[in-house]
C-alpha cells in the first residue's frame, strides 16, 4: 500500500457499493457501503492496522445492517397503493365470464383478456359471476345473481 493512503481504499469500496446498490435490488449493499465510508473515516482519523481496519468494518456492517433491519420493521414502508402486485386482489368486485363451468367449487372465469382459475358457488358456462376475493393465483367468485337479490341490509 505504499503511495496511497489506506483511507482512500475504503472510500473507494464505499463508493463502489454505493454504486451497486443501485445497480442490484434491494437495500443491503448501502450498509456495507456505509459501513466502508466509516472504515474510511477512521482509517483517515487514526491510521490503525489492516486488521484493525477490517474487524472494524465487519463490525460496523453488522451494526449498520442489523439497526437497518431493525428499524424498517419497527416501521414498515406503507405504500400509497396497497394492491399494487397483487393482481387478483385488484380485481375484486370486478365481474367475470364463466369460461368453464364451476362444478363442485372450481372452474374458470374470464377478466378482460385473462383466464383465472376461480372458486366459489356451481355456475353454468356463460354465466356473470363477481369476484369477491382472491386466494394466490385464484379467484373466489359468486353468481351476480346472488348479489342482485339480497337489499342493501344483505338480507336475501
């Protein structure tokens, strides 16, 4: 490491891991990234030995990382659209075209340009049904029928 201080090799991987955390999904490398910079400041501050310089970045990675983790579940990033990934979820209330007749709670359903497997109440091929939920990749369904005879008490 003769002509070039040690401090500048840490702020270098710092900011290569700032750079990759671009790059790769997720928040982990900012930590270590951090973690680097920090190494860096007191690599800069008090010249310590190698081995001291990398028991000290583990150290403040493993810091770093855990309050990290910490925090985001002490309070969780709440998205301003809830349903965002969850296709099926999206659909609900939507009504659907019976594709292949629901016989003893499964069948499929049309939703736009899309198949479903779909759950519910027997219905006939052709039939309107209204998608009441999802459960993963399938839709939990019910006659539109059902639904136009019962008042707004939801009584039948």
């Amino acid at each position: 490491m003769d002509g070039i201080e040690p401090h500048w090799y840490w702020f270098a991987a710092g900011l290569i891991l700032g750079g990759l955390e671009m790059v790769v999904p997720g928040v982990y490398l900012m930590w270590l990234a951090m973690a680097a910079l920090a190494t860096g400041v007191i690599a800069l501050i008090a010249v310590p030995s190698l081995a001291v310089q990398v028991t000290c970045f583990i150290f403040l990675s493993l810091i770093f990382a855990f309050s990290a983790r910490r925090m985001l579940k002490d309070r969780p990033i709440v998205s301003s659209d809830p349903l965002l990934n969850n296709r099926g979820g999206r659909m609900t209330g939507q009504t659907a075209l019976v594709t292949q007749a629901i016989v003893s709670g499964s069948g499929r359903v049309k939703v736009g340009d899309s198949e479903w497997i779909a759950r519910g109440p027997d219905a006939a091929l052709g039939e309107r049904v209204r998608i009441t939920g999802s459960d993963g990749s399938e839709l939990l369904v019910e006659p539109v029928a059902l639904i136009i005879e019962q008042d707004p008490a939801g009584e039948a």
